[in-house]
C-alpha cells in the first residue's frame, strides 16, 4: 500500500470528504421532493439513484427522518399519495 500522501493529507481527504457528503445528503429529499412534484415516479427515482422503487421509498422515508427534526409521519406525507 505505498502511496506518497502523508497520513495528514490523507486524513484531511477523508475529512472533506465527509463534509461534502453531509452537505450532499442534505439535498436528498428537496431533490426527491422536486422530481416526483415533476411527475417522475418512484420507479423513475429509483432508477435515478441505482435503487428499487421499494428502496427508494424506504430511503426517502429514512432521510426524511434524518433531514428534518419532527418530519411528517409516513401516513401524512403527499410524496407517498401519488
């Protein structure tokens, strides 16, 4: 495993890397939300994101969860009425 980074460096990799992906994974939902107000659906989303309808629905429910300190229960969210 040799590799001319120093430990330092790569470990400052790592670091912005994990800030980007906070910051990405904050737009999760805005981005779900927004494509299926389109009139993509679940199926077009998975696909989008390399998942299942299933998987993405579960995925959206999860993030939703994390993105959002009281989210809306599952049962009263218009993004599973359509």
């Amino acid at each position: 495993m040799g590799s001319n980074q120093s430990k330092n460096e790569a470990l400052e990799a790592l670091q912005q890397f994990a800030r980007a992906s906070a910051e990405l994974a904050g737009e999760r939902v805005p981005l779900l939300i927004r494509a299926r107000e389109a009139g993509a659906s679940w199926t077009d989303c998975g696909r989008a994101l390399g998942l299942s309808k299933q998987a993405c629905q579960a995925a959206y429910a999860k993030w939703k969860r994390e993105a959002y300190e009281l989210p809306i229960p599952d049962d009263q969210d218009p993004m599973f009425t359509a």
